[in-house]
C-alpha cells in the first residue's frame, strides 16, 4: 500500500514530491470536468510524470491556485492535480483503495489521527522543513506523531448587540473589555465563561 502525507491543514509544505516535468492544465472536479475525467488525471499523480495529487476541501480555491499551486508548480516543475470534497468522504474513499494515488491529503485532526493510527500515512521528516522549528509543542507532538503538519485558519464573525456592550467593538480592545465584563459576571448570566475554545485533541475539531 502506497502511504502519503496527512496534513492537518496546509498543502503549502508538500515537500519535493514532483518530479520534473512541468505542465500548466489543471485538473479539479470543481473546473468543471467529470468525476472520471478527474479521477484519470488523479491516477497520473504517482507515476512520476510529474504530478502531485493533492485531496482537500477545495475552498477559497482561486487564492489558493494564485497562492500556493502555481507558486509551488513554478519552484519545483510540476503540475498540481486536485481532488476535492468534504473529510469524511475523502478518508473513505482513500481508506477503502489501497491503490490510492493521493500523494498528499488534508483532513479534520480527529480523520488524521484515524487514518494514522491505521496507517494510512507516511511520516514527515521535520528536519526537512525549517519552519517545523516554529510549531507549538502541541503541534509538533501531532506532527512527529505521524499526523502531518497541524496549522489553524478561520474566518470567524462576532455578533453582538451595541444595545448591551454600549458602544461598537471595533478592535482587540474593544473586544477584550466585552470578555473581561463576561468573565467578571459569567455565574450571573449563567454561562461558564466569556469564551470556550478546542483543544489539541482528536475531539476538538471546531471551536465554539
């Protein structure tokens, strides 16, 4: 069975996975193209033509092409095929092919941990990548866990009655006077603090 790298959020280190040819047509379900027409590009990705094939959610997919995709295709001579969709059904399907041609794939933290306990991956060598010494501690132990490079991005919207803060919150500040005020009477309003916010375990996918 073939084993790639689990990232836990950033296709941005695929290390030297590509060979040396270099094309400029991408593929992706979302460009359009049938599943099988997809999926026959995808089956080019380990044969060392020059491909990498990468599964993730496929969000923000135009600042990730001009961002990461052509960038990386440019430096390192290869061409980025795509496989995109939602975390449960990409780990089904790659658990259940043990051809899978994926070289890299990124997942929820509790679907990574799955999948490296299963041993669906293979294990990043950190030394290779510089920035790996700029993790937090709990981000590393994942990492040389076998769970691929774990990093965070939201985009998060506060809504907020100006009624009860008494003025908008425009900055940080703004922001920390209303928690601080939350916090100092959380038993009052019947909550357990001003905010709850996920771990670094399998169980803590979101925040809330």
């Amino acid at each position: 069975m073939k084993k790639r790298l689990a990232v836990v959020l950033c296709a941005a280190m695929m290390l030297s996975a590509c060979g040396g040819a270099s094309t400029s047509d991408k593929t992706a379900d979302t460009n359009g193209q049938t599943a099988a027409d997809s999926k026959a590009d995808a089956t080019e990705g380990s044969k060392g033509d020059g491909k990498l094939v990468l599964s993730t959610y496929g969000l923000s997919e135009d600042i990730s092409e001009d961002e990461v995709y052509t960038p990386f295709e440019q430096e390192f001579g290869c061409e980025i095929v795509t496989e995109t969709g939602g975390t449960n059904d990409r780990y089904t399907k790659l658990a259940a092919d043990s051809e899978s041609t994926i070289d890299v794939i990124e997942l929820s933290q509790a679907m990574t941990a799955k999948g490296a306990d299963e041993g669906l991956f293979d294990t990043i060598d950190l030394s290779k990548i510089p920035n790996a010494e700029n993790l937090i501690p709990a981000a590393k132990e994942l990492a040389e866990n076998g769970q691929g490079i774990p990093y965070t991005i939201n985009s998060i919207g506060i809504i907020y009655n100006p009624e009860l803060t008494g003025f908008e919150i425009k900055s940080f500040d703004d922001l920390k006077k209303v928690a601080d005020d939350i916090q100092a009477r959380k038993d009052e309003l019947g909550v357990k603090g001003a905010f709850t916010s996920a771990g670094m375990d399998g169980s803590s996918d979101c925040s809330w």
